[in-house]
C-alpha cells in the first residue's frame, strides 16, 4: 500500500485544556504521530492552555509523558519526541478572566492557520469564544473546534449553537464526533459510493434489515459522574450510532464535500419515526461475585441509567420504507466489536428446492478491531449428495488485503485534527445535525422518565438483557454474533 501524506499550511493550534485527559491521551499523541508522518510544516506550533501555573518545560514534561503512554511504538524514537517538543509552548490562561489572554496573543504568528480546541467543559465554550474576539485572537478564517457531548438535549444545544454563533460563522466551527475519524468509517462512503455493486441494492426491496452494534467490554469507571447523567443514549447513541446509521442510510450525494454530505445525513435523522416503548431495550450492568456492577460504578444506588440500549427504527422515505434498523450498544459486554451488518432478503425463488434450505447474503462491515468486510455467499456445499448450499464468507481484513500498513492507519483524532488545519468540516457534525439528532432523542428520554422506565440487569461479558434478543426475535431475527 502506498501511505500518501498530504501537507498541510503552517499553524498555530491552541489546545484550551491542554493538560486535560483529551489532550494527554488522543490529541497531543495524534499530533505527535502526525508530526512523525512528516505531516506537520516547519512552521507549525502547539500551545497548550489550561489553568494551572506551569512552565513550557513543564508542559514539555506533561506532553512527553503523554506520548511515551499513548503514541505507541513511535515514540520510542527519543529524536522525534524532541523535535516535536520544539514546537511545543504553554500558556496559562483563565478562561473566565483576563489573565494569559495578552500572553497568547503574543504568540500567535500572522496569517498561519489559527485553530482552537475547546476541550473543556461546555459551560465554557462561551467564555472562550468571547475572550479570544476581545483580545483579538480570533478572525474570521481562525476555526473553533468543539467536543462531545454537544448539550444534553435540544434546548442545551440549541443554546450552545446560539453561544458559538455571537462569535463565529458555522464555517468556522468543527463539531468533533471522533466516529467520523475512523479509516473504516469512511470506507462505508467508499464502498457504497465507489462501487457499483451495491448501490442497486441498496434499499428496502432488497434489504431484509439492517444491524448496527458498537460493543464494549470496558464499564464506566472513572467516569461515573458524566455517565451517570448520559447514559448508553446520550453518550453513544445520539452521535456515533446516530453517525453511522446516516451513512449507511443516506441518499448519494453529489460530491464529497461538506454541505453536500452533511446536507443527506440531515434527511436521513429528519425521516426518522418516533420510536415505539416496545422497541427499546434498556440495560444496566450487574455486579457479579468479582466486579462491582453499574451502580456502584456510577456510586449512586439507584440509578436509572442505562448502560446498555437497543432500538429498532424506521426511516421513512422511499428507499428505507418498511427496512428496519436494530441499533445496539453496551459497556462490560462479551466484546469490543464495532460492526454494520447489512442483512440482503432471500432469493425471491428457490429452483434448489426446499432441501436446501434459506439463504441470504449478508454484508458485514466491520469497523474495529480488525477493520474488513465479509460477503456471505451462497454457494454448493463440495461433494457428492446433491445440490446442498452453505453460506460462505468472502472475507477481507484490510489488514491482509493491504498490508501492515493499514493496520497503523491514521486513528481518528489525528485525521480529524488535519481537517480542521485543512478547512474541511466534511467530516464533522453540522450545528443542524446535532439538534435534529437531539430532537429525535428527547422524546424517547422523555418517555423513560414518564414510565419512570427500570433498566433490566444484565450479565457482565454477556451480550446485554434477554430482552434485547427478543427485539429480534419476536421479528423472526436474531443479532449477529459478538465475538470475541
Ligand atoms: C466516547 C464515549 O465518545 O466513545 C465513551 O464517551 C466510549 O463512553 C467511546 O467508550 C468509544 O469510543 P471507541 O473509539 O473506543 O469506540
């Protein structure tokens, strides 16, 4: 495989909560790999900031140990390391005062490409925004780029949409959701949109139904206090189920390119149905003899909150009419396993008879760990006996068909970071896609609190409530399996 490293303008890129958890363990370890890549101009610079009093030494220090922790192998060339820490600076700076804010600006160097990661809390997004204007930092091409999660619900992140708006145009703000990073993310827009094979197929006369599991093993420790107030709905499935459902649902757009994409994700969440009370399985981890359970991960006895959620939806338009769509996702689960199973209908005739049973291709696509996509074919079963068919896989790991190349693949934040250098918000979400998403959720968390709705327990290492089995079955289905 040839790796094609694209460059990109000389920047200023300006981390607030630079001694954050984001930045130590996914954006200074990115950069630092991009910056390895040969990616990252001469001119370029980090300036991390954060409130705490320290030193460039000392930040030096945070992001060295950053990178030895999370930049893998890479990191073992100590030359690299050190040519990267050139370029990097601190600055303390009080987000809700005026300190610092002189001393950045100092920093900053004509007209580089400015570009600011709020990763702090959305409560100051406002704050920042305000001050980087007040003090001249921000123009009208610097870029803003924005964490999850974006709001709570509608009214929370219409406001902080209005909030970004008094100080920047849309064009200019990056709404991260680190799912549209992913290599095979963007292969599901690959393989739909750059072959031919599938696309004629691609819909509800020919689609059975459509799987979308993102499985985890890992529970929610340490994080309890965010989760607890989230859950599976807030956390994963209004962004990064919801991402994935819009590209493996949407109509081709006409180009790849930001509105054009964004613009028929928006359709695809605007032609969702409300969902049915029956179609919704909520579960929470149990304790088992040697692991505490979910409540007393979040330390709060009675919770609520699921940490597991499965959905199934319809999207009514012409091409998904009468398709559904089964939604999972689950933390202390049997694996970590991210796929999109497209589930194709039988042969509308068999000429085998029915000795040869029900067959049905099945593209799975999947998007970690071991990125590929397998085609169940229909073939012969090999020997003697007659015509007895057996589904086959065509399989193909990215890795294998590749090379080792593949598998060190660019990860999420460090593409999406070069985006934001670049100017192309292709892959980051819209402020109207946010709320639309939002305006499907609320509902659904408005019905739970209504019901005052009880997650059901489940097993750690297992594949979520019994319930969740039954959305399928009761249809005649059953959920691919999650292997380890
Ligand atoms: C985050 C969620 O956005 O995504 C976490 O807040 C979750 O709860 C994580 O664990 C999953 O990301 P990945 O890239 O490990 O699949």
């Amino acid at each position: 495989m040839v790796s094609r490293v694209i460059p990109v303008d000389p920047f200023d890129l300006v981390i607030f909560g630079g001694t954050g958890d984001l930045a130590r363990r996914k954006i200074l370890p990115g950069l630092f790999r991009r910056f390895v890549a040969g990616q990252m101009p001469p001119e370029a610079q980090v300036v991390g900031a954060a409130r705490s009093e320290m030193d460039d030494a000392g930040y030096r220090d945070f992001v060295r140990e950053a990178i030895v922790e999370f930049a893998g192998p890479l990191s073992d060339d100590g030359t690299q390391v050190d040519g990267f820490l050139e370029r990097v600076s601190y600055v303390a700076i009080d987000a809700k005062g005026e300190a610092g804010w002189d001393a950045l600006r100092t920093k900053m160097r004509g007209d580089l490409v400015h570009a600011f990661y709020f990763s702090v809390a959305p409560a100051l997004f406002g704050d920042i925004a305000e001050r980087l204007h007040l003090h001249g930092l921000a123009g009208d091409e610097s870029r803003i780029v924005v964490e999850k999660p974006f709001g709570k619900d509608l009214d929370s992140a219409k406001a902080l949409n209005a909030t970004l708006a008094e100080h920047f145009h849309e064009h200019q703000i990056y709404r991260i959701d680190h799912y549209l990073g992913k290599e095979t993310v963007q292969n599901l827009m690959a393989v739909r949109f750059g072959n031919v094979l599938f696309e004629p197929l691609w819909n509800a006369q020919y689609v059975d139904h459509i799987q979308i599991t993102v499985a985890e093993t890992v529970g929610v420790g340490g994080r309890g206090s965010y989760y607890d107030q989230s859950g599976a709905m807030r956390d994963m499935v209004q962004n990064h189920l919801m991402q994935l459902l819009c590209l493996i649902a949407m109509e081709p757009p006409a180009k790849f390119e930001p509105d054009a994409v964004r613009d028929e994700k928006l359709k695809v969440i605007r032609a969702l149905e409300p969902v049915e009370p029956h179609h919704i399985v909520r579960g929470q981890y149990d304790k088992t003899v040697d692991s505490v359970g979910y409540r007393e991960d979040v330390e709060n006895p009675r919770s609520f909150t699921e940490s597991f959620l499965a959905l199934k939806l319809h999207i009514s338009n012409w091409r998904w009419a009468g398709t559904p769509f089964y939604l999972r996702t689950g933390k202390k689960l049997r694996a970590r396993t991210s796929e999109i199973v497209v589930v194709f209908k039988d042969a509308p005739h068999s000429i085998f008879g029915a000795d040869a049973g029900r067959h049905r291709n099945v593209l799975a696509i999947r998007l970690q760990p071991n990125e590929g996509m397998t085609l169940d074919v229909t073939i012969k079963e090999p020997g003697p006996g007659g015509m007895r068919l057996v589904d086959v896989p065509l399989d193909m790991t990215f890795a294998d068909a590749l090379g080792p190349e593949a598998e060190q693949a660019t990860e999420a934040y460090e593409r999406l970071i070069m985006d934001v250098i670049r100017g192309n918000q292709t892959l980051f979400m819209r402020g109207d896609e946010v709320e639309a998403a939002w305006a499907w959720t609320d509902p659904i968390i408005a019905g739970w609190t209504a019901r005052s709705d009880v997650p059901k327990p489940y097993e750690q290492g297992g594949t979520g409530p019994e319930d969740s089995l039954m959305l399928m079955h009761r249809d005649g289905r059953r959920w691919r399996e999650l292997k380890t």
